[in-house]
C-alpha cells in the first residue's frame, strides 16, 4: 500500500492577504508622519473607488491611518499585521472616496 502524499502547501500554508487592493504604497523604513504624507500623496492619483494598501513597519499608523481617512474623508477598509523577519509589517487599507 503507498504512503500517503500530502501536498506541501498543506504542511506550510502561505500568507494570504484578506483584504484586496488596486495600488500598492511601500513605505517600509519611514517613520511617522512619512507613511501619511505618502499616502495623501498617493491617493490622488487613484480613481474614485479603488483601494490603496500601504505597507509600513511603523506600528504608529495603526491610529494614524484611521485618523487621517477620518480628517479626509476616505474610508479606512481595513488593517493587517504580518510577522516579517525584520518584525511586524502593518498593511493599511484605504478606499478613494472623493
């Protein structure tokens, strides 16, 4: 009788991002207000609706992205977090609302 086979993505699954965007913003290594400015930079060149997921390591836009899509009027769609090698990468995604 063979042995049974299990498929190695079944033993070590990938990461896969929850949330989907259209534009993607790194702002790996920039600390606060950096990844904001970028982002406000950014998102005027999206169409109204498309979604922007801004990759950063600095833990403050956690609370900063959610206040400054609040001040702007864009709406926050959501947030993750991934172990990295080099630490914690934070994913904040935003939806062009006007």
């Amino acid at each position: 009788m063979p042995l049974l086979q299990i498929p190695r993505f079944a033993l070590f699954p990938r990461k896969v991002n929850i949330m989907q965007s259209d534009v993607k913003l790194d702002t790996l290594g920039y600390f606060c207000p950096m990844p904001i400015i970028l982002t406000s930079k950014k998102i005027k060149e999206l169409d109204l609706g498309q979604v922007l997921e801004v990759v950063s390591d600095d833990e403050g836009i956690k609370k900063d992205m959610p206040a400054w899509c609040e001040t702007t009027g864009h709406q926050m769609v959501g947030m993750e977090e991934e172990q990295a090698t080099s630490g914690l990468i934070y994913k904040a995604f935003v939806k062009k609302t006007k």
